[in-house]
C-alpha cells in the first residue's frame, strides 16, 4: 500500500461493519494495488 490508496478506498466506499467485512475491503484493496503494479 501507498499511504493514499487506505484512503482513496474509504472515500470510494464506506467503513466496514464487521471484521468479515475488513477482510473483504483489504481483499479488494490488494487487487487494485496488484493491477497497479502490472499496469
């Protein structure tokens, strides 16, 4: 992670209800960073 992708994926999307939920967000979170590096 980069210190600005944690924040641009709050802004995106709302904090997570549950801890399941957190799994989900950094799930996504690595994703996106995984296509940005392969870009």
């Amino acid at each position: 992670f980069t210190s600005e992708e944690p924040i641009l994926i709050r802004a995106i999307f709302p904090p997570p209800l549950c801890d399941e939920d957190q799994k989900h967000f950094e799930a996504f979170g690595y994703e996106i960073h995984a296509k940005m590096i392969e870009a």
